[in-house]
C-alpha cells in the first residue's frame, strides 16, 4: 500500500539555476514531519536547472519537463495533474519559505478541519522586508461564507492586497480534492493574473478558509531579472482576457450563492480594478527599467487604446468604486478617455507604489 502523501508542493522553474538550490534548501529545512513530496516542473528551462535538480537523490523529489516554454500557469497544471498529495502547496522557485510553514499550515488544515489555509508574506528586496510589521488582517480570521464573500469584495476594491492577500495562490495550502472535484486549473494563455484567477476558481468551492498572520512565505524582488510583465510584452495581452477575469469572477460569486445584482455590480468592479492594475504593473515596470522603455510604452498605448474604445469598459467605469488606497485619476481619465491623462495618471501611481513599498508604508 502506498505512503499517504499530506502535502503535495508545487514548483514551476523557467531558467531558475540562481535560486534551485536556495528553494530545495528551504523546503529540505522544514520541520514537518508528515510525508510530503517535491514537484518541479521544468518550463522549457535553457540554462543548468534541470541537471542541479536531478543532483538531488531524493525519493520524494520528482522531476517533470514540459515540451517548451508555456509560462507558469501551465507548469503548475502539469504540478496538479500530477500530485497525490492531501493538499497542494505552490512555491516559486525563487521565493522560500520560514522553517516552520508546512508544519504551521498543515496543523491549522487538519485542526480546524479546513480546505485553505494561508499565511502572510514578507516583501524582500536588497535583503530589506518592505513589508515589516505589515499584515494584511489584524489577527488570525477564519473565514466562512459571509467572510469569504466580504474578502471577495475587498479584492476588487484594495490594491495594497499585494500577491499574497487572501488571493493568489503561492503560500497557501488547499484541499487536493476541492481542485480536483472542480476541475480548477490555471489559465495557461495567462502571463499575469494566472494566480488570483486560480484563487478565485478555488474560492468559489472552499467552505472554510483560515488566514495566520505570520509572515512565513518570503517574496523576493530582483530588479534585474525579467518578470512577467517581459513575458506579457513578448507574448501579448488581448484585450479579452480582461473579459476572461471577469467571467471566473462571476462565476465564483454566483457559486457562492451571490444574487444576480450584485454579482453584475462586484464583477463590473474587479473588471475595472484588474485593467487598472495591470496598466499599473506594466508602469511599475517601465519606471524600473525592467523593460525597454520604447517597447514599454508602446505596449501599454495600444492597451489603453483598447480600452478607452471598449463599450463594456464605457459602462462599467460610470459605477467604478474608488478606494481611498489607490490612484483617483486613473479611473477618471478612462471615463472621460483620455490617454495622455491616463498614462500620466499610471506613471504617478507606479512611482507612489514604489516609494510606499520602499518605505514599508504597503
């Protein structure tokens, strides 16, 4: 008879050579000591990771290798489809975790007899937490249905939430079976966003979620690697995938037992938010260089183009809901269409979320 396996953990790798050994270190360091095992799935990587994971004798260590490079999303499908695990656990390759996360989660899961769990985060860059004493709940929450539904309001509403608020899917430990008996994947087409689709998907299903307010999973910034907006510039964003969002948002509302009308109104407003906030990561990534700036710019003209001349964009902005934490004037230079305020109005945002961030303000 098979061991029973409790934790599944999931790690998609594209060119990650820097970081493999740093990543299996922090998972080998772990003081849990139920089974679990060890996914990776190579993306079509070109550089040593592959030959530094299979250095590793491990039993519990499996390693897969997509045909080609096909983006995160769809690594860690090829992850899902081949854990056995109780839960799943999914960790970047150049992130880690405290020694204590798998141990901390599990514990939670089985205790409070949960389906997801999820810590907060620590923010790292040039070896400085920009998220010290940063939480994004005053206290561990257990979330029911009327919690969960409120988190659902707040995601569309709170750009500090980061990548790791209740949304998202790093860092966290969900129920193998909720995914499974759901048939949730991630979106592949998706170079960003990929991961708060999947959690939405997930949330949709998910009777009881517990968030701990310890910082246990590390999130690193590396100024100088490429991210996936690179890959979003190379790859293409159409315009539809903002339409794809906001389906799976709906969906995940109307699972949870949402009326129609505020289905409709919540589902208009994540629309508007996730146009918003990738226009503002695209920024984020033009002030920092990480990409050319004539591609850059280039690039989000022709989004923004798209979406002053979007009907749907037309009428869902009139009842748009601006949160205290985010830029005003993005929002109103979409309603009265005009790019030259929007992109200024982008440029301002992607600059006052750096200087927050960097300052330990978000």
């Amino acid at each position: 008879m098979l061991e029973k396996i409790c934790i599944s953990i999931i790690v998609p790798i594209y060119n990650g050579e820097p970081f493999i050994n740093k990543c299996v270190k922090s998972i080998l360091n772990q003081n849990f000591r139920q089974s679990y095992e060890i996914i990776m799935i190579d993306d079509g990587s070109n550089d040593k990771s592959v030959e530094l994971i299979k250095k590793y004798s491990l039993p519990n260590l499996k390693l897969y290798s997509l045909p080609f490079n096909s983006g995160p999303a769809a690594a860690r499908n090829e992850g899902i489809k081949k854990a056995i695990g109780e839960y799943i656990f999914f960790l970047d390759v150049d992130d880690d975790i405290s020694q204590n996360t798998l141990e901390t989660l599990y514990n939670i899961a089985k205790n409070e007899n949960c389906e997801f769990v999820c810590s907060d985060f620590k923010r790292i860059e040039n070896s400085k937490n920009q998220r010290e004493s940063i939480f994004n709940y005053e206290s561990d929450t257990i979330f029911d249905n009327e919690k969960i539904i409120e988190a659902m309001k707040k995601e569309v509403n709170d750009p500090t939430l980061g990548h790791l608020g209740l949304f998202g899917c790093n860092g966290r430990l969900i129920k193998r079976a909720i995914i499974v008996d759901n048939n949730i994947f991630f979106e592949e087409k998706f170079m960003l966003l990929e991961d708060k689709i999947f959690c939405w998907d997930v949330l949709g299903y998910v009777k009881k979620a517990i968030y701990v307010r310890k910082q246990l999973y590390s999130y690193f910034v590396y100024p100088n690697f490429n991210t996936a907006i690179t890959k979003l510039i190379d790859n293409g964003w159409p315009f539809e995938n903002f339409k794809i969002i906001k389906k799976h948002i709906a969906k995940s509302l109307k699972n949870r037992n949402v009326n129609d009308s505020k289905v409709n109104k919540y589902a208009n407003q994540g629309f508007i938010f996730h146009i918003i906030q990738v226009l503002v990561s695209i920024s984020r990534s033009i002030v920092l260089k990480k990409i050319d700036n004539k591609k850059g710019n280039k690039f989000r003209k022709d989004i923004i183009d798209k979406i002053l001349n979007d009907e749907e964009v037309s009428e869902a902005i009139k009842n748009y809901s601006i949160s205290n934490k985010e830029s005003k004037w993005i929002p109103r230079a979409i309603r009265i269409k005009s790019r030259i305020l929007l992109e200024l109005a982008c440029n301002l945002r992607a600059n006052e979320v750096l200087k927050r961030r960097r300052t330990g303000k978000e």
